[in-house]
C-alpha cells in the first residue's frame, strides 16, 4: 500500500515573504501507479522538482515538490497566491499486534 503525504505551502507574490504551510493531506492507493495516475490527474504539467532525503550512503528520492500560481476566485477581490505542494511517497504495511 502506498501514502502519500501533501504538504501544502503558499505565499503571496511579495518577493520578501517566505511560504507558509495552510494545509496537509495524507491519502492511500493501493500501489505505486495508482498514486502517481492520481499525480499526473492532479497536477498535470505544473513544475516539479525533485525531493531527497539523505540516508547514510546516498540521496534518496521520496517525492516531488510542484510549484504553481493559485487564486481564491470565490469572493472579491480575488486573491492570488503562489503554492508550492511538498508530496512524499511512502510504502505502508500492517503489522500483526500479537
């Protein structure tokens, strides 16, 4: 089974603000190409970037960060904003309690 984790950030066109974290989602597919149909469906051709974490002997990759602009379009005056979402993919198992 596979999680993935949305970590999503945004801040305002202001080049001397920094992002900040708004949201966080954690959803669950059942293998890997479900999970990455569902990135391809949702964020389409959106900038992406690569994320690592290092273990003890290399870089590993876990994930994406995909940067776009955004817009609240549901009241006046729309507010427009730029979002960065930190998606970390990660294999879950269940263990036996007994």
């Amino acid at each position: 089974m596979i999680q993935v984790s949305i970590t999503m950030t945004g801040k305002s066109y202001n080049p001397n603000e920094k992002y900040s974290i708004f949201n966080h989602e954690l959803k669950t597919f059942d293998n890997l190409q479900d999970a990455k149909k569902w990135l391809r469906d949702t964020y389409g051709k959106s900038k992406r970037n690569r994320m690592y974490v290092d273990s003890k002997n290399e870089a590993k990759h876990i994930g994406y960060v995909i940067g776009f602009k955004n817009a609240d379009l549901s009241h006046y005056p729309v507010e427009k904003w730029l979002q960065q979402d930190w998606i970390e993919f990660r294999e879950v198992k269940t263990i036996a309690l007994s």
